[in-house]
C-alpha cells in the first residue's frame, strides 16, 4: 500500500480506538482491529485490513451500546469509514500501478475527496439525528452506522 494511504489509515485508526476507549470490551476490539489493520497493510492482504476495520466499527458498536455520546460515536464512524476506504483505494492504486510508482497526488486528491463526501454525509445524518430521534443514543448508533454504510457503498460505486 502507498505510504499516504498508509499513514491515513493508521491515523483514522488510531482515532477510533481512541475515541472509543470507554470500557475494557471497547479497547479490546479497537487493539485486535488495529492489530489486523497494520497486518493487512503490511502483508498487502485486503481481506486481513477489511477484517481490522470491522473490528473497529465492532468497537464502535459497544462503546454506543455503552452509552457514549453520539457525537463521538459519529466522530468515530467517520474515521473508520476514512480508514477504510483510504485503506481499499491504496490496495488498489498498489494493484494496479505497483509499489515503485510515483502516487501521492492521486492519493492526495482520493483523500481530500473521500473526507469532503464524508463530511457531507455525516453532516446530513447528524442533522436528521438531531431533528427525528430526540435524543435515543441506542437509536442514533444504529441510524449513524447504517448512514456510514450507506456513504462507503456509494464511495465504491
């Protein structure tokens, strides 16, 4: 994977546990995500990285289900959803151009382009939290995943 994929990737992720850090169960799944994430990316296996990040959103869920704030569950979701998608779209540059050539500009522009569409999309969605759910964390968790979901499909569309 090319090195800007790389350390965006390690960065979302590192936030994500971060941010989730809220209970045993929280960091456990946050470390074993990371743990597969930096395999994935040093091996170049896209199935061991895909494995990370759903660990990550796993982390994501129980911090939600443990009552943390949707704010920060948004907050998390989006830099999982940029770990993952920067993550896919540097194993693909490597796939397809090799590892010797020159890519920071196309991985550049990809970056700012997935952060301003996901930003858009977390904007709406919190939005519409804010107006329909009244409050209901259990409910915001489940509306902002199914909205990051939705944002990473039409990424890869």
């Amino acid at each position: 994977m090319p090195l800007l994929s790389s350390a965006v990737v390690l960065v979302a992720a590192g936030g994500v546990v971060l941010i989730t850090a809220v209970s045993a169960y929280t960091l456990v799944a946050g470390a074993l995500g990371i743990v597969l994430l930096v395999t994935g990316v040093a091996r170049g296996s896209s199935r061991m990285f895909t494995l990370g990040t759903a660990m990550l959103f796993v982390g994501i869920v129980i911090a939600g289900m443990l009552g943390m704030a949707p704010v920060f569950i948004l907050l998390a979701a989006f830099l999982a959803a940029i770990a993952w998608e920067v993550g896919q779209n540097g194993f693909s540059i490597a796939e397809e151009v090799g590892h010797e050539a020159p890519t920071l500009r196309i991985e550049l522009v990809h970056v700012v382009c997935s952060i301003v569409v996901l930003v858009a999309g977390v904007s709406v969605g919190y939005a519409v939290f804010l107006a329909a759910t009244g409050g209901q964390p259990v409910l915001a968790l489940v509306a902002l995943l199914v909205g990051a979901v939705v944002l990473l499909v039409a990424l890869q569309g």
